[in-house]
C-alpha cells in the first residue's frame, strides 16, 4: 500500500508519467535494509515521496525537449531521473529522520499502551492525533496502530481510535445545525454531509469547514477527539473491525455499543460547546463570515 499511496499522489500531480519512479523510490523508502535504518518511512514517507516525486515530474515536463526525443521522456528519461533522484534523496537524506520519526511515534504509543496507568492519556493522544490532520499522515499512525493492536490481541487501542475517528465531523455538523444562525449559507450546506461522513466513521468530512474556518475548527475536535478517546480508555471499549464511528457499533464490532456510543457523545458533546463558544464569540466581535 506504501508505494500505491505515494504513485497515485503523484500522479494526481502530474499523470502517468510519475508512476513508475514515485512506486519505486516508495518502495525504496520503506526498506529498511536499503536505507540502513530500523524501520521504513512508513505513511509520512508515502506522502512526502509522493507530492515531491509528483511536482518533480511536473518540472520535468516543462523542459524543453527535442521533439523527436519526447516520445521516450514519460517511458525512459522521466523514470531512471526521477527514481535516480527520488530514491537518492531518502537514502542519503531523507529516510533516517523521517524513519526516525515513525518508530518514535510508534514507540511512544506502545509505551503508553503497555501501562493501564496511562491509557487514558493514551486515548487522548490517539484523538489529539486523528484530529490533527483528519485523514493525514500523523491521523494515519495513530490509526495504523489501532489496526496493528487488533492482531496484536489489544483491541482496546482500536476502541480508542473508533471513538475518535468520528468526533471531528459530528462536531462541526451539529455545532452549524444548532448554531445556524451565526454560520455562513457555505457552512450550513456541509453540516449534514458533515454528519452523515461522522455516523460512518469517515473523519474526512470535517476538511471543508477546517478549511473555511480552521481558527476555531481545530481547537474544537481537538478537544472533542481528545476527550473521545479518554473516554474509550475509561470504558475499555474494544474495536476488532479496522475502522470507528458508530456504524462499527450498530454492526457489532465493539464489546459495549451503549458505552462506545456514550464516549462519541461525550467527545462531541466537548466539541460542540468549545465551537460553540468560539463561534459566538467570533461573531460578536466581526471576525466570523457570515455571507
């Protein structure tokens, strides 16, 4: 999935031509052996190789090259240039930190996890992270380690990480929808949208409001999925399905469906009051948009 990630990044970028060389060097950044590290780059290499490797070719394709010799550029030149530098980026400057950086995340969430001392703190951290970047690489560790703990027998982490997915997205959506009033026609229209994508665990319906609002966004399902995930830890909610939201309750993934629900409700519930107050506070001083 590595360099799938990272080739269709890139070729969302700059088309077909980036493929080949952002597979390959992906492949290359999450192998240890060939970087000289102890793990590979992971998801956060994936995402940089691939917007790197896409605007690289994208660079390439506006050199200006000899017609006759265009036609071998996307299936000769472009593919050894491209990997040639891609790869030699990651094993000469980019793989150690990055790959650093991964086994220190991993390491402190095992660490965390070990210790029933300190779940709840974990559970925190977990929300603090999948809210962070909601879908992105940092919401991509916490979640892969949710799924890692499943088959690991320590379901308990992914029951973390299900309660947190769908605080970000619930809270935006319910916050517009019973604070119409004081949002503009724009954000309205993706409260409920918003909402739907929370009930399926989908965390990513809260980027059009994030983008449009990120002041008192992020401060809000940051302190919701924070609370969501503690409160997973205090419940002991287990998840054995690879994903979160209350459709993997209703479904019966989880050991405790009341409290599993109870522990979203709490997060958004913190949520919503912390968007609330911001919002109507935004508004009184003139600083919200409201056309």
């Amino acid at each position: 999935m590595i360099p799938i990630l990272a080739g269709y990044i890139a070729d969302a970028i700059a088309g077909r031509a980036a493929l080949a060389p952002v597979m390959i060097s992906a492949l290359v950044s999450n192998s240890p052996d060939i970087l000289g590290t102890k793990a590979g780059t992971g998801f956060l290499g994936a995402i940089l190789i691939g917007f790197a490797g896409g605007y690289l070719v994208k660079w390439i394709n506006t050199w200006k090259i000899p017609k006759d010799l265009r036609p071998i550029m996307p299936i000769f030149v472009i593919p050894l240039l491209g990997t040639a530098i891609l790869s030699g980026a990651f094993i000469y400057l980019l793989g150690g930190p990055i790959s650093w950086l991964m086994t220190a995340l991993e390491a402190m969430l095992k660490s965390l996890s070990a210790n029933p001392s300190t779940s709840i703190l974990l559970g925190g951290i977990i929300g603090l992270m999948v809210a962070s970047d909601m879908g992105g690489p940092i919401n991509k560790v916490a979640f892969l380690f949710g799924v890692a703990s499943i088959t690991a027998n320590t379901p308990q982490i992914m029951g973390m990480v299900a309660c947190c997915v769908a605080v970000p997205p619930l809270t935006v959506g319910i916050s517009t929808l019973i604070n119409g009033k004081n949002y503009s026609k724009d954000e309205k229209s993706a409260a409920l949208p918003a909402v739907l994508m929370g009930l399926i665990g989908i965390t990513e319906g809260t980027i059009p409001s994030a983008t449009a609002n990120p002041k008192r966004v992020f401060p809000s399902i940051l302190i919701g999925s924070a609370v969501a995930g503690a409160m997973g830890a205090i419940f002991k909610i287990t998840d054995v399905v690879p994903h979160g939201g209350p459709i993997v309750g209703v479904l019966g993934a989880t050991n405790n469906l009341l409290l599993f629900l109870l522990a979203i409700v709490i997060g958004v519930t913190a949520g919503v009051v912390v968007m609330t107050v911001l919002q109507n506070r935004a508004v009184k001083k003139g600083k919200a948009n409201l056309d």
